[in-house]
C-alpha cells in the first residue's frame, strides 16, 4: 500500500492551523501525530490528515444543528 506523506507547510495549508495547534494539539491526542522520517524530519499521513478534517467537518455539522 502507497502512503502519500506530508510535510509540516502542507498540513498547515490543508488544515488551516498553525505549528503551534498543530504540535498542542498532538500533545493533547486532538490531532495524528507525525512519523519519522529520519534525522529531524517528519511527515504526516496524508490519509489520516483527510480523515481527521472529515471528522471536524462532521462534528461541526452535528453541533450546528
């Protein structure tokens, strides 16, 4: 299975969020944590990142209603 990786500028691009919720939200189990990628690189998957957007688009659905 092909994984499509992200770098941190793409996931702020795709989410809208900042390093510092990015990494506070990892902190707090609120958002996927990055893998390593080698020396101080890391990635996100992009897979998870998708799933994680479709979940806020969900639960804000749900509480608008």
């Amino acid at each position: 299975m092909a994984y499509n990786i992200l770098r941190l500028p793409a996931v702020k691009a795709r989410t809208g969020l900042s390093r510092s919720t990015i990494y506070l939200r990892i902190s707090e189990d609120r958002f996927p944590s990055p893998i390593s990628l080698g020396g101080r690189a890391v990635g996100w998957i992009e897979a998870e990142i998708q799933e994680w957007l479709e979940d806020r688009i969900q639960a804000s659905r749900q509480n608008s209603q």
